[in-house]
C-alpha cells in the first residue's frame, strides 16, 4: 500500500470516528425542557389549575413530584401515577380502559400544541400497565421521552 493511501485510509478512519463521537454525544446530552414566560402557556396552566387542585387532593401527590417528572427525570410514583389518571378522567379524555381518547384531548387543546401532541404521540398508542393509574403513566412517560422540551405536566 502507498504511503497515499494509507494517509487517505487513516483520514476517513478518523472522519468516521469523529462522527461516531458527536452522534454520542448527542445522544447523552438531555434535552431541557422549554420553560419561558410563554411556555408552557399561562393560559393552559390556569385553565388546568382547578384540575390540578382536584387530583392533588385525590392522590396526595407532591408537588414536588410532579415538578421533577415535567421539568427533571421521568420517575416512577404511585401517587404521581393516580394523579396522572385522575387528570384523564378530570379532562374526560381516557376510557374506561385507560385508553386516551385522542381526537377528544386534541380538540381540548390550543392549536398551537396540537401539531407537537400529534408528533409526540407517533409511538404512544398501546399504554402498558396493570392499572388505569400506570397506563396514564405510560402515555406521560412515552410522551416526555419523544418530546422532552416541550412536555409539560400540569
């Protein structure tokens, strides 16, 4: 082999490990969450509140868990759990199956959320779980990982 062609060898070998390292590192840096006085919008959050108030109070979350699940780590919690399915039920979007109702939740929400809903939602149509409150769990979870900045939980 030429002293050219091993150069030309070595240089795509490194090309290719460079790409490698950036596609990594890509990977393991988390996305943050958009959170601005515009987003998640005002509007949504005070329409929700009474929502919020009434599963709070039904399930004992905190709301400190609910704040790591929408703005950290997905975490597992019972309670956060029911909360989420109490929220379901409370914006009358779930069946009695634990299956949302997505044309329903679609038409609750703003326009300007409705195209990433439906982008977010792709790969989140068969909720797993033994429970209405883990199949709730799943769609937030299945949700936030597709679309980690702009999910939020009420």
């Amino acid at each position: 082999m030429s002293f050219n062609g091993m150069c030309r060898g070595r240089t795509q070998l490194l090309y290719t490990i460079l790409i490698v390292l950036s596609l990594m590192s890509c990977r393991c840096r988390a996305q943050q969450p958009r959170r601005d006085a515009e987003y998640p919008p005002p509007a949504i959050l005070k329409m929700a509140k009474p929502f919020h108030d009434i599963c709070v109070g039904k399930t004992g979350v905190t709301e400190a868990a609910i704040k790591e699940f929408s703005d950290g780590e997905v975490h597992e919690d019972e309670a956060l759990k029911c909360y989420m399915n109490c929220l379901f039920h409370e914006f009358e979007v779930v069946d009695d199956n634990g299956d949302v109702h997505m044309e329903k939740l679609l038409a609750a929400i703003p326009d300007s959320l409705r195209d990433l809903l439906v982008n977010a939602s792709k790969n989140c149509i068969h909720p797993e779980g033994d429970t209405l409150c883990h199949k709730a769990w799943w769609f937030h979870q299945c949700w936030k990982k597709a679309d980690p900045v702009h999910y939020f939980l009420v």
